[in-house]
C-alpha cells in the first residue's frame, strides 16, 4: 500500500485527483483502506476499479477478463472456473464499463495526431436481431479511435462516430477513407465543419466551412452474385492528388479501407457474440457495447503491434515492442490488463457553490467564494 500513488475519490474534497501532497494515509492495511487527511473520508484501494467491492480474488477476475478480451465464450468460462454465468457477465460489464471511462479520459482528450482515418461498419447477429456497430482507427498508429452500437445504418450512428473521432483528434486536417455509404459524407461534412471568416458589413450567422486539411476519399465496390466485381476510388472532399499524397506520407499507396477492415477482423476474433457462425449469441446492445470498449481498450494499451516495432541500435534486443497507444504518444510502456483495470479515472468535480438538499442540523451552506469542501466544516 503506498498513500502516494493513491489520491482522494472524494467529490467535494479540494484535493481531488491530487497525487503526492502528503494529505493520503493508510486507515487499515487489514481492509486495505486509505484515509484523506483534508475531507475526513475513508476510501477503499479498490476505489473506481472494476474490482470494487467484489470477493473474489483479484488474480482471478483478472484472468476472467483476459479471457474475455480475447475471445474465449464465457460458457467456457463458466465450465472451467464453476462460476455463475450470471457473474462472469457482470464482471464483463464492469470491465466494459470502466475501459469506457479510460478510452474517454485518455484517447477522447483531444491528443491524438491521426493525420489518416479510416471508418467502416459492420453488423452483429444476436437473439433474433441484427444491429450495426461503426468503427474508427488511426491509420500511422493503429489507434482504436472508439465506436458506436446501433439498431439501423443510417446518418445518426455515422453522426454519432463523428462525433466520437472528433473528440479525439488534435487537427481537424485529416484524411477520412470509407466506403461508398453515403452518411459518411453528409455527417463529418457537418462535424468537421468550423465557422468561416465573417465578411466586413455581413449580418446574421458565420457560414460554415470544412476545416483546413480536410479530406475524404472514398472505396466504392460494385457486387455480382454477392461476390466483389469491380473497386473503384472517388475524392469527394479534395482532389485526388491530395488525398493520394496524404496516403503516401501515411504509408500507403492507394485509397482503401484495408486498415478498418483488419481491425473489424480483430473484433471479430476478440469477442465470441461477433463471430459469424457461433452459438454464443448476445441478446442486449449494452453488454455488446461495453464488450467493444474492453477489447478496444485491450487492443490499444496491452497489445504490441508488429507493424509498430522500433528498431534498437546495435548490441541488446533489436526490437522495442510498441502498442497503438504508445505509437499515438498517449503512454510510454505496454500495460498489462490488470494494470489497466487498475487504472482510476479521476471523477467529475461537484459545483458547490450550488446548495441542492435538505441542510444538515449544524451545517452553513457554502457561499459562491467559499473554498472546495466548505461544506464539511461542522459549526455545531
């Protein structure tokens, strides 16, 4: 137990998300329980992990969630662990749950330099259904830029990637390579659109203008009998030689969408419910998005792509193993799974200036000048 990694979870604490200021101590090493010296508040180890509150070993639901995270059916589980289908599903959710968190603390920050994106979707078979999931990568890192899960293909899911992608990006000067799908154009036309330079004497409204750099190139593939009979590329944001030498410095020779398409694969392979003839069907939407940001997460921060390898001088090992997360500057080694359970998302500050509920016997509401944590002082 060391207080100094820890910091205070405390809502109302003036020292939230605050590491090394001495104000973190050890309450118990018996319940592993840490004490905030500034808000008076005791607080578990596990404390904003998936672990929290949970009995079982955390060398086990560890070893649960890798096998999740690459594909093993959780009916496999059940058998060889003797736990209860029921927990093995609750313990995707909150692994799901808090790599959604880190996936948005982390990639979402608005840090990443993609430069070429690649976006496609693909559907899922469940119980009795058919939904669509959407996708999002960085071609020069590899980086899983998130997804989204739903019931129709059509302009709300692609509005609702772009959204996710925008968040993400740096620059908004980026090559974007789908498919022939035509919400792709309309919907990050429309987010990635910025306000123009207002004209002297002009009233009303900024007209909006596609940011500076931006590009869209697409894949257009003509079937017969079910089967690829032609591919042709079209430039619809830029001209051709534009995009093509954005591919070229991405290190690419050509428009396509072949990047999206392996990571598609990935998933597939990574999540027993994606896998087109199997008897391990998913029945909610929710268990299927929060297994998208476990294996998303997973692929991102714990596992090296070959593709990324750094080459080491001379004497040692000659490669440096690298993950998409490492490759987009977002960290400096690979995690291993238990370390990105263990990550803990600092959580959103309350306004206190606000006063909401019934006031305590021998407490004063805090003013709008009042410091963080004002509240707590009992005048009694």
């Amino acid at each position: 137990m060391n207080p100094s990694e820890m910091f205070c979870p405390n809502r109302r604490c003036p020292k939230l998300g605050l590491k090394g200021l001495g104000n973190v101590s050890i309450h118990s090493h018996k319940e592993r329980r840490f004490r905030c010296e500034t808000c008076r508040r005791t607080f578990a180890e596990t404390t904003g992990t998936p672990y929290f509150r949970l009995h079982t070993e955390e060398g086990v639901v560890t070893l649960v969630v890798i096998l999740l995270a690459h594909g093993c059916p959780p009916q496999a589980i059940v058998r060889a662990f003797g736990f209860d289908e029921r927990t093995v599903a609750r313990w995707l959710e909150r692994a799901g749950q808090h790599c959604q968190a880190v996936h948005e603390d982390m990639v979402e920050a608005g840090q990443v330099d993609a430069q070429h994106v690649q976006a496609d979707e693909l559907w899922v078979k469940m119980v009795g259904r058919k939904v669509w999931m959407a996708l999002a990568m960085a071609v020069p890192s590899r980086l899983w830029l998130g997804g989204v899960v739903s019931a129709q293909r059509d302009g709300e899911l692609i509005r609702e990637l772009a959204l996710g992608v925008r968040r993400c990006l740096s620059c908004l000067g980026i090559l974007l390579c789908t498919d022939g799908l035509v919400s792709y154009v309309t919907q990050f036309r429309r987010i990635f659109s910025v306000p123009g330079v207002r004209e002297p004497g002009s009233k009303g409204k900024t007209r909006q203008v596609l940011a500076t750099g931006f590009l869209l190139g697409q894949v257009i593939k003509s079937y017969v009998k079910k089967r690829v009979d032609a591919v042709s590329q079209r430039a619809v944001c830029g001209t051709m030689s534009e995009i093509l030498a954005r591919v070229k410095a991405t290190g690419g020779t050509m428009i396509n969408t072949a990047y999206i398409e392996r990571l598609n694969a990935t998933f597939r392979s990574r999540m027993a419910g994606l896998v087109r003839r199997t008897r391990s069907l998913l029945r909610r939407e929710r268990m299927l998005r929060t297994g998208m940001y476990l294996i998303g997460c997973v692929y991102n921060f714990c596992t090296p792509h070959r593709s990324l390898r750094e080459e080491l001088p001379a004497g040692g090992r000659k490669w440096r193993a690298r993950t998409p997360a490492m490759a987009a500057g977002l960290t400096d080694h690979v995690w291993t799974v238990s370390e990105l359970l263990h990550y803990r998302v600092l959580p959103k500050r309350i306004d206190l200036s606000r006063w909401r509920g019934k006031r305590r016997k021998g407490t004063t509401p805090p003013t709008p000048d009042a410091p963080w944590g004002a509240q707590l002082a009992i005048t009694v």
